[in-house]
C-alpha cells in the first residue's frame, strides 16, 4: 500500500514509501537528490524517516542515528523495519536499507535506530544560552543560480543543487571562488526549491545538505557521511530556515560536523553531528 504524501511536493514525492508487508517497504532511490553519483545522506535519512514513521505509532522522529555503510545509488531499494519498543510517549524502532547487486545479492546501504514521540505534545519552557546564527539577509547570501545584487553563484555541480532553495552566507562561501576561509564554518537560508513548507521529516534532511564545511577548510572532493545522529526539538515554523555547521577537528582523514537548524521564529528546531570522511588533498 502506497502512503499518502504531499502529492505537489517533489520531496514528499521522493521520499515516497509503499507498504509491501507489515514493516517491509519498497522505495525508489530518486537520482535528483544526489552528489556525484552517489545519494544525499540526509535525503535517505528522510526516506528511513517516512517509513518508520508509518511503523511506529508515535507520529515525530526525535532522535535518529543512522551509519552509512556503503554508497546507495539511484534506483529501487526495500526497507525493512523493526518495532523495538512501544511506550506511552515515545516509541523506538530500527530500519535498514538494502539495494541489490547485479548478481541479485543484497547490499545493505543503511542502518538507523531511531526514537519517535509527539514534538507537538512537548512543554513549551525554553531555558538556552543557544542564539540563532548571523547569517546576511537571503537577498545578499549566495545561491545556485545569480544573486539579485550581481554577486557570483555558487558552482552547482550535484543534481540536489536544484531541488534545494539554498543560499550560503559569503563569509563561508569563499571556497566558491577558490579563496577558502580556512575556517571550518557553513552558513545558509535553507528551504526546498518547489516552496514546499518545512516539517519534521524535512529536518532530516536539512541537517545533511549543506555543501561539506571540509570545501571552506580548503579541501576537495566527496565527503562520505560515515555516522549522523540527528535531533530534532521542535516542529519547525512556515518559512525559511538557518542552517549553522561548524567543524572543530580534522585528524586522520575523518571530520565531525555539528549542525544547528533554527525557524523563521528563532527557535532551535533541530540539531545533529555526523562522523565523516574527508579527502586530504587541495
């Protein structure tokens, strides 16, 4: 059985799960949400995302921690799903995601362990020292496509480019122009390129689809999510989003990346950090 989704909406198209068995689901790896040629991490995380989302009975994912244990490629995939846990509020599942090798053997791409709960149900008190990121006015950040002041795009070399509505701060964007800031450090208005609104699915996504802040520390290349936990605090209000990333340590070819994600209301939505790989080469 096919799950509803927000049938205008290329992400909600994308993501799309049909319910093959109780727990089993079919999918189809979209190549529009790729880099390079392998698929946008954060794009799987949402797909894993909307199939747990049917199995457990709690409606938000609160904490999701996903390895990546090898490159999924466009085309169909199968997840399988597990209910570990049900509770009065929050339930806790696992699922994993496998494509299929030319000889018909399974390769699994992706493990997640994930927590849900109802972020609509959550006490309203707020006690942080958190603060939302400065980032310049969308219409003086950059884009894909030409800035409206005449500032230079940013490259768009990966198929995802055009499924997002993203805008770097120029500050983390002199790798662009080939004068990287040597500072671990990306900034950006976030939102999806067909206006769809942000939702909690969404925000895994947006935690993994900034440009690597290993491109402002001067490097190049793909850089491979190796583990990404991501968690979400709230659902996120109409409008554009903040994205802060930052990177304090780079040591034996691998980084960690912790991501900050606020609302058009100045709320904290959600945060992640990932483990990943890096390309030790200028």
């Amino acid at each position: 059985m096919a799950l509803a989704t927000h049938r205008t909406s290329e992400f909600d198209r994308d993501t799309a799960v049909t319910r093959r068995a109780p727990g089993v689901y079919d999918a189809h790896l979209s190549a529009g949400w790729t880099i390079i040629q392998a698929v946008n991490g954060g794009y799987l995380l949402a797909l894993m995302g909307r199939a747990l989302g049917d199995a457990l009975p709690h409606p938000d994912p609160m904490s999701v921690t996903a390895h990546y244990l090898t490159a999924s490629v466009p085309g169909p995939a199968v997840i399988r799903t597990e209910v570990v846990r049900t509770g009065r509020t929050m339930s806790t599942g696992t699922a994993t995601l496998v494509q299929f090798a030319e000889d018909g053997s399974e390769v699994e791409r992706l493990r997640v362990l994930a927590a849900y709960g109802d972020l609509g149900a959550l006490p309203d008190d707020v006690r942080t020292t958190a603060k939302p990121p400065a980032i310049p006015p969308y219409e003086h950040c950059l884009g894909t496509d030409s800035a409206p002041d005449g500032r230079p795009a940013i490259p768009g070399s990966t198929a995802i480019a055009e499924r997002l509505a993203l805008r770097l701060d120029p500050a983390t964007a002199g790798w662009a122009v080939g004068a990287p800031s040597g500072k671990g450090e990306m900034r950006a208005w976030f939102g999806l390129a067909d206006g769809r609104e942000p939702d909690p699915l969404s925000l895994l996504l947006t935690v993994d689809a900034l440009p690597p802040t290993a491109f402002e520390m001067g490097l190049s290349g793909w850089v491979p999510t190796v583990e990404l936990t991501a968690h979400l605090r709230r659902r996120p209000a109409p409008g554009p989003l903040r994205v802060a990333i930052t990177t304090r340590n780079l040591a034996g070819g691998f980084l960690e990346e912790d991501a900050e994600v606020w609302d058009s209301e100045d709320r904290l939505v959600a945060q992640s950090r990932q483990l990943a790989r890096a390309v030790l080469q200028g």
